[in-house]
C-alpha cells in the first residue's frame, strides 16, 4: 500500500502507518484542547486514540498468528484512520482454519475487554450513571471504562455477517463445511448486501453514520463475491497459462530519462527493474514521476525502483494463488521463473482477466489457452 511508512516489526510482520492516520491524530489533539484550552487534555486525546489503535493492531496480530499456524504469511499490518489491515499472503484452504483465523481478531478484543474490566473491577468498580454521562475526556479510570467500551463496540462490529468484517468470514467458513467456496462466498455476500441495505435506510431515520457502514459493507461484499468468483474461473489453470514472455525490462543503472522514452514509446505502465540479470525491483509510472521530481532525468532507475515489494512466482504454481497474492500485494507486477529457476516473463492482475476473457470467449472450461 502506498503512502505509508513503517513504524515497527513484531514477530517478523511490518506494522506500517498510512499517513493519514497523522491527520486523525492532528484532528482529536485540536477537538479536546478546544473543549477546555488545556494542552493536557489534548495530549490525553490523542493518548486514546493510540490506546485504541494499539487494541486494532494486538486484533489484526490475532488474525496473522493465527494464520501463521497454518502456513499463511502476512506481509504486512497497515493503519488506517478506519482501522486496521493484516495483508495475508493468501486465505487458508480449509473452511475450519479459515474460521479460526477469522474469529481469532475480535477473540482478542474480548481478551483485552476482560483485562480491562478486571482492573476496573479491582479499582473501585463502574461509576454511577450520572458520572457516566458526564464523562466528557478519557482520563484516569474513565480512560480505561473508555478503552474497554470500545473492545466491546468492535467485537460487536466486526462479528455483523458481512463482508469485508470477520463475521462475513466466519459465516462463509461454516457455508464452505457444506456448499463450494464461490457458493457460500456468494450467500455470505447477499445476506452481507442485504443487511447492508437495512443499515442504510435505518441511518436515514436516525443516526446517519449506519449509512456509511451500510455503503462499505454493500461494497466490500460485492468485492469480495467477484474476486472468490474469479478465483473459481481460475481453477485448473497455471501461471505459465497467463504468463507474458514479451515485456521491458529496465536495469537499475539506466537513467529515468530512459525510462521516459520507454513509457511514452509503448502501452506499459508498470516495469521489472533487473540487476545483472536478476530482479531488484518495480517501477511504476508513478514511481517514475516521483523520482523525476527527486532527482532529475539523470536520476537512476535503482534509485526510485520499489525493492520491498518484489513479489515471485513458479511457472507452475496455480493461477488462482497468483491472482490472491496479487491483490493482497502492493506490487503491481511479478517475476515469474521457469523449472529451471530462469526468469520466464512476467504477471499482473490485467493479463489474469484477459484470461478468463478468453476462456469465456472459448464457451468451454476444459480448452487450454
């Protein structure tokens, strides 16, 4: 994911920050210094809202330890002013351990809900109603009544059986027990799209904010049900079947002037960046534009080429997978390399729709393309 930077690395995962999330915290720091023009309190604010993005990491940390059980990476965890992103290599396979690693985020969230209750409990207890409603900063005990409300709130929201939260997941996990992943990956999108539309004529008549919620669930069920539904188009094929053998290559002592001409001269936008033969990165038309503004046309491609993001594929790995680590990447652009370990071509996202484009045009799922 672009505009974000890297703020830790924990049990091997980067957790990165979108920059926006500054804007969040510049936002909450002028709400409460204005309530009562005390540098403190603003300071106690934005103390909050870390405390509570730290719950939204340990939840998005759930979700990638438990997918590490099962031989599933995770490239990265980004924040997000919304909340936060595990960016899982793939889904597990099996609908069992694709509930586990679901229901493994808010089962953290309800961990932390009960430390927090406890030390609550042990402080004295819950204050009287009255004391409740006048809270008006998260500060001392109200902090942590605060903190432990909100563990509530995303445990509660995140179990709604609707993608793209952890409830639409689960629930798809128990339909796969009996009906093929695109079946109950469709059902779960329905009745996700379905209660999405509730939440929407519901916001209209009282608080405006389900309308919002209502739109991003309609949407991330609807994406989630064409990409599950590509992946089963995809079934039976192999990388080598949508690989591109005709492709530019730059080399990363080569000038960005260089790359211009290249860009201008043909269709592409997105380039593998060689070193002596072998990758060393990606350079996209905005990386270009940005390097160009950093260092000139006399710049150096391998001084703007994404290394991080480098992603690889074997010829013979199934498409469908190719296609998941794909969109789950920030990269737009693989190497692919034969049996031999030779680089062979390369692989987007774009080329893997022109072969289900074809396959539909042939109207039979067995032809090879």
């Amino acid at each position: 994911m672009t505009w974000t930077f890297r703020i830790g690395r924990v049990a091997g995962i980067d957790v990165k920050l979108h920059w926006t999330f500054l804007i969040l915290l510049g936002w909450v720091f002028l709400s409460y210094f204005r309530q009562s023009g005390e540098l403190a309190d603003g300071l106690t604010g934005v103390g909050f809202i870390l405390a509570l993005f730290g719950c939204v990491v340990l939840h998005e940390f759930g979700h990638a330890l438990a997918a590490r059980r099962y031989g599933v990476n995770t490239r990265n965890i980004v924040l997000l002013p919304i909340g936060g992103v595990a960016n899982l290599e793939r889904l597990p396979e099996e609908p069992k351990e694709e509930l586990i690693v679901a229901a493994a985020g808010p089962a953290v969230n309800v961990v932390i809900a009960v430390m927090l209750a406890a030390i609550i409990a042990a402080t004295g207890g819950l204050p009287d109603q009255e004391t409740l409603e006048s809270i008006t900063l998260p500060s001392g005990r109200n902090f942590l009544i605060g903190l432990l409300s909100v563990n509530i709130l995303l445990v509660l929201f995140n179990l709604i059986p609707a993608f793209p939260m952890d409830g639409g997941r689960m629930l798809r996990a128990v339909l796969s027990m009996k009906f093929d992943r695109a079946k109950a990956t469709n059902i779960a999108a329905k009745l996700g799209q379905a209660l999405a539309i509730v939440f929407v004529f519901l916001g209209f008549f009282g608080n405006f904010w389900l309308v919002f919620i209502g739109l991003f669930i309609y949407l991330g069920a609807g994406g989630e049900n064409r990409a599950v539904g590509m992946q089963a188009l995809l079934e039976g094929y192999h990388v080598a079947d949508a690989v591109m053998h005709q492709y530019t290559a730059l080399n990363v002592h080569q000038t960005l002037d260089y790359a211009v001409s290249v860009l201008l001269d043909g269709q592409e936008r997105d380039f593998v960046v060689l070193d002596d033969g072998e990758p060393a990165g990606i350079l996209t038309r905005d990386d270009l534009i940005r390097g160009l503004k950093e260092h000139g046309r006399d710049g150096r491609i391998g001084q703007v080429a994404r290394r991080p993001d480098l992603l690889e594929l074997d010829a013979d790995s199934e498409l469908q997978l190719a296609y998941q680590q794909l969109r789950a990447s920030s990269t737009p652009i693989c190497f692919v390399r034969d049996a031999m370990g030779r680089i062979s071509g390369v692989l987007n996202l774009e080329n893997i729709e022109e072969v289900l484009l074809l396959r539909r045009a042939l109207g039979n799922t067995k032809n090879r393309l």
